[in-house]
C-alpha cells in the first residue's frame, strides 16, 4: 500500500515584457546565481543517486547491478555496516538511501534515524528478509518512506526509488495489514533496553551492573515484559519480542 499526494509546485507565467519589448523575467522571479534543486532532488540531466547499504555482499552487489541497468538509476555507493551508512551518503551526495535492517554495528532503522537527522531530505527505503510487522512501525518512526521485502522484483524496487523522491509513500501491503493487525509495541523503551540486554543470559546483577539500575529495578521491569508478552520467562520473552520486530 502506498500513498499517492506528491508535492504540489506553483506554476505561473515563465516571464514578462521588459520596457524594451523583449521578454524577461516576471518581477519577483529572478533566480540568484548557482541556484539549484533542494537537496534531495536530483538535477534534471543527472541520474537518481542511490545509497545500497547490506551486509551480505553478494545480495548487495545483485542488488547494485539490478538497479544499475535502470536507466534513470545509479549506484554512487554501498556499504556492507550500519555505522557506515552515515559517512557514505555523504560522500556520495545520494538521493536515495536502501537500508538493509540488519546489519553489523547498526540496524537499518538505527541508521535512518541517524540520516533522518543529518540528512532530513534524503529519501530512506527500508528492505527486510523478515515481514515483522514491529519492524515497520519501527522504521516509520525513524523516518523511511518506504518498506519493502528484499524478495520483491526488482522493477517494484526501481519504482518505489522514484516514487519515494516524487514525495510518495510505499509500503509492501502485506507488511502493513499484519502491522495493523498486531497493534503497537507493548514494550516501553526501558523494557526493550533490558531484554535486548538478557538475550545473552546475562544474570539480573549483570545486567544491573551495565545498566547502572538496581536488581530490583532490573527484576520489575523484566517480570512487566514478561506479563505484556505472556511469555513463561526471560528467554521466551525475548524470542516474542524479536519474532514481532519489537526490539
């Protein structure tokens, strides 16, 4: 499902008559020198330049040469982590970033709140292997226009790159029925933080002792995640929590 509003641009007459009969510029009109698009539109004569962030190098670069042979379409850069993601877009002045969700050092949808925040006119096109409907929630509130299965063709990812920077939304309609369908994240931000921290089996003082809160404090807010997710302990706690998207 996707939206359809695009960005609406004035239009007007292109010029007027100057005093001596020739045409000019219409008052008001005229365009200081080096004036260019916004950031985040590509020049007219110049092709979408697109961001391929995946870890999996082979994906990527199947990927890269699908989207090569668009035409209007290219490849400026790539990178194989999450914390890279930043660093790249800037260097390559793309218009476009496809962010894979899970990646060393940082998540897809850790990386598009950063770009969201240093780059807010660069368009952000989440993909994932996995239809959890937690993750696209997750990537909306970190700023992605667009959230995609990396199984789609590739023509459907072409087009969702040029639609996301005409303004458009685009969200593969599965994922977002079973969004609807499963509700918000019942886990608060603290809740999160401390089961991504038991995932490895960290006793309650450990996780205390990195989280600087007390083992009681730890305790509760373990047994409220555990109740929210009627999971039988920790270890199932964490498991529902992941097969939904919520941490």
């Amino acid at each position: 499902m996707s939206g359809t509003d695009g960005p609406v641009r004035a239009t007007g007459a292109a010029g007027g008559t100057g005093a001596d009969g020739g045409t000019g510029p219409a008052p008001g009109t005229a365009s200081a020198p080096g004036t260019g698009p916004a950031p985040g539109t590509p020049a007219p004569d110049r092709p979408i330049r697109v961001l391929l962030a995946e870890d999996q190098s082979m994906v990527r670069e199947a990927l890269a040469a699908l989207l090569g042979l668009e035409p209007d379409i290219e490849v400026v850069a790539q990178a194989a982590r999450g914390d890279e993601v930043l660093a790249a877009a800037l260097a390559g002045d793309v218009d476009v970033a496809l962010l894979d969700i899970e990646m060393p050092g940082r998540t897809g949808i850790e990386a598009a709140a950063e770009l969201r925040g240093a780059l807010p006119e660069l368009k952000v096109v989440v993909l994932t292997t996995f239809g959890r409907p937690g993750y696209l929630r997750s990537a909306m509130e970190a700023g992605a226009v667009a959230f995609l299965v990396k199984d789609a063709p590739a023509s459907q990812l072409a087009d969702a790159v040029r639609r996301v920077l005409a303004g458009e939304r685009v969200i593969d309609p599965t994922l977002a029925a079973a969004a609807l369908a499963e509700g918000a994240n019942p886990l608060t931000a603290r809740e999160r933080e401390i089961l991504r921290a038991a995932a490895d089996g960290a006793t309650n003082a450990e996780l205390a002792a990195a989280l600087h809160l007390s083992q009681g404090t730890v305790r509760n807010y373990l047994s409220t995640a555990i109740q929210k997710l009627a999971a039988r302990n920790r270890a199932e706690a964490v498991g529902i929590a992941r097969e939904k998207g919520w941490l």
